[in-house]
C-alpha cells in the first residue's frame, strides 16, 4: 500500500470513530465502516432496543407511554436514552405535537422495520429454545464449582 493510500486512510479513521483514531496507523485497524458496523451490532444486543422495535412493529405509531406500557419494566430515563438513540441511527421517528401537555408519537421507519424483519429469525429461535436454556441454567447453578 502507498504512504499516500495509508494516511489517507488514517485520516478518514482518524475523524470517523474514537476507537479508530485510537488505532489510526495501525496495520490491522478498523475502518469507519467497521466501525459503524460494531455500533450498530452493539446497539442491536442493546437490551431494550430489539423490545422497542418488537413493540412498535406490533402497536404502529405509540406514545411514549404506550411504548413504555408495552415493553415492561423499563424507567423513563432508558427508553428515552434508546429511543434517541433508535432515532438517531434511522430506525425510529419521533413527532411531537404543539400542544399542552406535549404529545410526542414514536414509529419505525422502514429501515427499523427492516431490521425487525432481519431479527426475527432471532426471536424464533429464542422461543424454541427457551426450555433448552432453562434447562442448561439449571444443570449449570446445581454445580458446586
């Protein structure tokens, strides 16, 4: 690789990411794009993302605490958190209605829609192994490590 192809690339990771600028100039680094990547892995494994788009893609456009009521036990201060950062990533809209008390809708764009399409395969797979994983919980806490 030429030195002008290597720090062009080093300067591209170098603005993209914090952990790519930690590792700019590294052989292995990774890219932006894989860096962007790991964040969205990362947000997907997020306990409560894939509950709130689960919830959206069943009710439509809720409310927040519509949603909230929906998804179970989560506080105000976390799903606010998810859903911002859900709607900054595309997959969730937000509008807010001039009115007192504020009224503020949630519902997924097609992108969040097609990433609860993608997951789905998760969930089933989840669901028909639940009393394999209960299970193999059991066996595991019965041991006297």
């Amino acid at each position: 690789m030429s030195p002008t192809v290597t720090a062009a690339r080093a300067a591209a990771q170098a603005t993209a990411h914090p952990v790519a600028r930690e590792t700019a100039g590294a052989p292995d680094a990774p890219t932006a794009r894989e860096m962007l990547v790991h964040e969205m892995l990362a947000r997907i494994a997020d306990k409560w993302t894939l509950v709130a788009i689960d919830a959206l893609e069943e009710g439509g456009t809720l409310r927040f605490g519509e949603l909230r009521t929906r998804m179970g036990p989560v506080s105000q201060k976390v799903l606010t958190k998810a859903l911002r950062q859900l709607e900054r990533d595309g997959l969730v809209t937000r509008r807010v209605y001039p009115q007192v008390p504020p009224r503020v809708e949630y519902r997924l764009t097609p992108l969040g829609r097609g990433l609860g399409n993608s997951v789905c395969g998760i969930w089933t797979w989840a669901a028909r192994h639940l009393t394999a994983v209960e299970r193999a919980r059991k066996i595991y806490d019965a041991r006297k490590d």
